[in-house]
C-alpha cells in the first residue's frame, strides 16, 4: 500500500508506473513465442505472398518489422505498445479526471494476472486486435463536447477511434462484434444530452458504422490476399455436419451430408461423419475414418491453402446449403451452437485449447520452415510451468468472467447508468464479443476469451473507482 500512496500523493509520476510495467512486461516476454498460426504468418510474411487465412495486414506489417527485428520480437514490441498505451489511455480517461489515481499501479497489475498474462507474450492477432480495440476505448474516453460544440480536436479523436477499431476488425474480422458498443460510446461522447436513452440511440448508427467497417474490412482483404483460401467453408461444413449429426431420420442425414460432400469435393457415406463429429473441433468431421469430406493436401502445413482448389460453383453451392440448413432446422442448428459454447466458455471439463502460450506451443514439425526458434529463458520456461498448474482452476476458464460481465452489466445500467456509460458499453463489448464467438467459433481456444476476460476485469476496476478515490483522499491526509 506504501507504492500506492506514493502514487495517490503524487511522489511519483503516473507515467513512469506504466513505463516500468511495459519494460518488466517486455523483458519477461522477449523476444516473443510462436505457435502454427504465427509461424505461417511469418512464413507468409517473409515470402512476401499473403493468404486471407489469417488477416494479410498482420502479415505485412510482420514483414516491415521482420526486417529490423528479425523473428518475433519485433511484433512482441509493436503488440505490448498497443496494450500498454492503451491501458496508460483508460487511466487518463476514466481514472485520473476523478481523482482515482491508485488506479494507476491496479491496472498495471491487471496485465499482470495470469488469466491475462498468459497468451500476451505469444505473437498472436487475437493480442493485436486486444491493444487496438483497449487504445480506441482510451481515446473514445477523451473525447469531450461542451454544448454540443464539436472542436477540430474531438472530431479528430472521434475519427481516430474508427480508425483504430477498424484496424482491430483488419486484424480480426470477429473484432465487429467488440467495436459496436466501443464505437457507439463514441457517438455518444459527441452527443451526450441525451443521458442513457441517448446511449442507446447512438447503438444505432454505432451499429450501421461498424458493419460497414467489416464489409469494407472483407473488400480490403480480398485485395491484400494474393491466396484466397475461403476460411469460412470450414465454418459453414461444421454448422451443416452439426444439424446433420442431430437430425433423427437415416435418410434426411444421407441426403443433406450427399449435398455437403458435393460441395467439398467429397463423396461417401454419412456414418463416420456422425462417429467423428464433436462440437469441440471444426477439423474433426475431416478426420474420418474410412475418409469422407475431403481437406485438400497440405491445406493446414506451413503454407496454407485452405480450400481454396474448391471450384466458385461449388462454394456458391455450400454457401447457398449452409443457408438453407440453418432457416430449415434453426433448432438443431442453435443446439450445435450452444453444445460449442460449453466448450468456448469452459463449461466442458479439460476443453480449454492453449491457456498459456509461450516456449511449449512452438511447432517443432515447422521448425525446417522457420529456422531455429530462440529458446526460452530458465524464467520463462518457471513463469510457464507455474501458469499451466493453474489452468484448470475456475479462474482460468471464460465463464465465471462472461458471468461476471453480465452481472456488471446490469449493476451499472440500474444503478446509475449516467455515471456508469463507459462501464456499460466496455462489459457489451467484451459481452458481444463472446457472443459472436458462440455464433461462430470453431474451436475452444482459450485466446478468443481473452478479450472478454480483460473487459470484465477492467469494467470491475471502473465500478469501484469511488472507493479508489476514497482511498487517494485518505492517503493525501495520512501524508500531510
């Protein structure tokens, strides 16, 4: 408590607590860690030819800094900028103007618990997308409008907030769930008379700017991929196998899995379909035994070609049959979905994919392809063993956070909503962001929580901050 009335008394620069916090977090981290994604991101990078498996950008700005800072530590930086920066933002945003400054040391030991910690030093689009979508808040925070007067000032804030969750949608295209309620903050910052009801006014046309980031985000995509793999076939081949694994009658089974089978390429027999699908993993109903739906060869190896020797008439088809499926069997179809969000949420036993990311998950069957990976430090290699003895605790799954998050939620709309507006919209979009992974995840990586679990803890922080203030008075007093 004594560094912390250093701070609430002003002995101590705030910015120098987030500077010590970024250079501890950097030196533990460096140079960065590698799993299958980043090392085919890198690849990619260096041979200069991009694939929309993974988002292009990311890939081009990994080559610019693969040049100065070859490997991963280039990124490692870039990505721990953003976050740092953007927590050093919500401090100025949200904690200082009130007088919260304990808050200072609270949030640079927020990025230090090992729920977020954990994947923060792994090289990854989903940490990337975290510090853009955490800078945005900050900067959405800052903006202030006196009578409705928009100055040069606010508008140029307000324009940098879409820019930075337009880059966090670049970099992950599921990010559009997030940036919804974080862009209508914005909004409302512009325009704040309003009070609550005008909260949920700007959700409006917070919602219409966000979706026109993503289809512009797609366009753009398009145009950077020089490999067009159509990622989102392995989507719509999970949600059919889903509702056929659910169907009760042999024949309607038979017939769907003949029209999807058609659509990949395929051809067999739907009974080691039904034996190999599990709401756990998309890539299991590829993995049947004997083979039925087919991947193409090498489509997940150290170049990704995902589907893309799929013909255009064949993927017009399986897009017009996943349709087809989920308006014709909505039930069976939202049953698969929430049998995968017992996964995704860390309802199921052991179901949580890679909860710490650091020296274990480099791809040793890739390392011909990479080159010689560094080797973790005797600290790191400590700090990984002590985290993964604490991965199956409650604390290390997603649910009791998305719990938490409602319940924040409801506790700022009905207490005081005026007061609470940008713990309101910062819980929806760690809320909506795990929705989104609910309609759409493929797998139950503990990364794609990650957003929300870093929201939620936060938007506890910016409740209590009445009692942080409480806590900087009695300090200024105790030190007179």
């Amino acid at each position: 408590m004594t560094f912390v009335r250093k701070i609430s008394a002003g002995t101590l620069p705030v910015e120098s607590v987030f500077i010590a916090g970024f250079l501890i977090h950097i030196g533990i981290m460096y140079p960065g860690f590698l799993c299958y994604d980043a090392v085919n991101q890198i690849l990619e990078a260096r041979e200069g030819v991009y694939s929309d498996w993974h988002p292009p950008l990311m890939a081009i700005v990994w080559r610019l800094t693969d040049s100065i800072l070859p490997g991963p530590a280039g990124m490692l930086f870039l990505q721990l900028v953003l976050v740092w920066f953007g927590v050093y933002l919500v401090f100025g945003a949200f904690f200082k103007p009130c007088g919260a400054k304990a808050a200072a040391p609270l949030l640079c030991v927020l990025l230090f618990l090992p729920p977020v910690f954990c994947i923060s030093g792994a090289i990854l689009k989903d940490v990337l997308m975290w510090g853009a979508l955490l800078i945005a808040f900050g900067v959405a925070g800052h903006i202030k409008c006196n009578n409705n007067q928009h100055s040069g000032l606010t508008s140029l804030l307000f324009a940098i907030t879409v820019l930075l969750l337009w880059l966090a949608i670049l970099l992950r295209h599921n990010a559009f769930f997030a940036t919804m309620p974080i862009l209508s903050f914005a909004i409302f910052r512009l325009y704040p008379k309003a009070g609550f009801l005008g909260l949920i006014r700007a959700a409006v046309p917070g919602a219409i700017m966000a979706l026109a980031l993503f289809v512009a985000t797609g366009a753009i995509n398009t145009r950077l991929a020089d490999r067009h793999t159509h990622p989102w076939v392995a989507n719509a081949a999970f949600d059919i196998a889903g509702v056929i694994k659910r169907l009760e009658d042999r024949d309607r089974q038979q017939a769907l899995f003949d029209r999807l089978a058609s659509a990949l390429n395929s051809t067999g027999s739907v009974e080691p379909l039904l034996n190999a699908y599990t709401p756990m993993y998309w890539r299991e109903i590829f993995r049947t035994q004997p083979p039925t739906l087919q991947l193409p060869t090498h489509s997940m190896e150290s170049q990704i070609h995902g589907f893309e020797s799929l013909s255009d008439q064949q993927r017009q088809a399986l897009r017009t049959l996943w349709t087809q499926t989920i308006l014709a069997e909505p039930v069976l179809w939202l049953r698969h979905r929430l049998a995968v969000s017992k996964y995704v949420l860390g309802w199921v036993p052991e179901a949580s994919w890679s909860p710490v990311m650091m020296g274990k998950e480099f791809p040793t069957d890739l390392e011909q392809a990479y080159g010689a990976h560094p080797v973790p430090s005797k600290l790191q290699e400590q700090i990984e063993e002590a985290m993964f003895k604490l991965t199956n605790d409650w604390y290390f799954q997603p649910w009791p956070y998305f719990i938490a998050a409602i319940c924040v939620f409801l506790a700022a709309a009905f207490r005081s909503p005026t007061a609470n507006i940008e713990v309101i919209c910062l819980t929806a979009s760690g809320i909506l962001h795990e929705f989104g992974l609910m309609l759409a995840a493929p797998s139950p990586d503990f990364r794609y929580s990650h957003y929300m679990i870093f929201t939620t803890l936060l938007s506890l922080l910016l409740l209590v901050r009445p009692w942080l203030k409480h806590r900087d008075f009695l300090s200024e007093t105790e030190s007179r």
